[in-house]
C-alpha cells in the first residue's frame, strides 16, 4: 500500500447511484466507523439507524463517570471526523446518507446527559432527529459551508447542543 494513508480507501470505488455494501463497509476501518458499524448500509431510514446505535451508547456512557463520558465522546468525534473523511472522498460526496457517525455521535452524546428517565431519553432522541433533520439556523449554515469530515460531525454536535439545551429546560420546568 505504500505510505498514502488513504490508498486503502480507494481501493474499493463506489458508483454514485449505488448504495455502498457489506463489501465496502469491511474494506476499511474507517469505513466501518463511518457507516455506524453497518448502521449506515440500511435502505430505509440508516440517519435513524444510526440514532438508535447512539442512543444504545449513550445509555451505557450514562452510567460511568460524566467526565470519562465526555472524554470518549471527544474521542468519538475526533475519529468520526477521520473517518468521515476518508468516507466521503471514497464515496465520492462528503456527507452520504451511508455516514451515520454523526448520529451515533450526536445521540450518543444527547443520551448520556439528558435527565434520567426513559421519558426524557424518548423527549431527547425525538429532539435530536428534529434538529437533525430540520437543521435550525446555525446547523444548516454549518452543513452548507464545511464540506469536510469535520462539518459532517459539527452539525449534530450542534444538533446535540440544541437537544440538551431543550431538553433540560423542560425538565427544569417540569420537574
């Protein structure tokens, strides 16, 4: 492979009006991180996929101390910057409906800091797609102009910090 970090990465091109497989998924790491550990190859909904894979993580992230959370949530971000990345130039677009480590991310993040209870994790994850998808002022100006690995991740934390921020308001009105 030589010493191009990326030669691996295009070894296994993408036609653009095709959905990457299992077969493109497995031919990096990186790929592997970036699809959500396969998250991101459904046909149907993979961003809420990937959402649900985050909120499995945040639960157990909720269960350890906040700031060892935090800590592999930064790790988390750093590597889906990465792996965006190396992903989007494979597949040939930056932020392919296949990359769904922002959501893991971003849900995974939203989970492991929101209230206790199931009904403000279902308040957050519902939230979070929300935001995700309507992309409030400055979400959609941060994922129009950073056409980079870094703008796939920023716009859900974005959307995270939109989610916590509403959801712990309500819980401080309602608690």
């Amino acid at each position: 492979m030589g010493s191009d970090p990326d030669a691996h990465d295009r070894s296994t091109p993408v036609r653009l009006d095709a959905a990457p497989g299992s077969a493109f998924l497995c031919s990096s790491p990186w790929h592997l991180i970036a699809l959500g550990l396969g998250a991101g190859l459904s046909p149907y909904a993979p961003g809420t996929l990937g959402s649900v894979l985050g909120l499995v993580l945040g639960l157990v992230l909720s269960q350890i101390a906040p700031i060892a959370a935090a800590l592999i949530l930064a790790l988390l971000f750093v590597l889906g910057v990465e792996a965006s990345r190396r992903t989007g130039r494979a597949l040939g677009e930056h932020d392919h409906n296949a990359i769904v480590i922002d959501e893991v991310f971003g849900m995974a993040a939203a989970a492991a800091f929101a209230p206790g209870g199931w009904l403000w994790l279902v308040i957050s994850f519902a939230l979070f797609r929300l935001f995700d998808t309507l992309k409030p002022w400055p979400i959609r100006f941060v994922d129009q102009k950073l056409e980079s690995g870094f703008g796939v991740m920023a716009d859900d934390a974005l959307a995270t910090v939109y989610t916590l921020a509403a959801v712990w308001l309500g819980w401080s009105i309602l608690a």
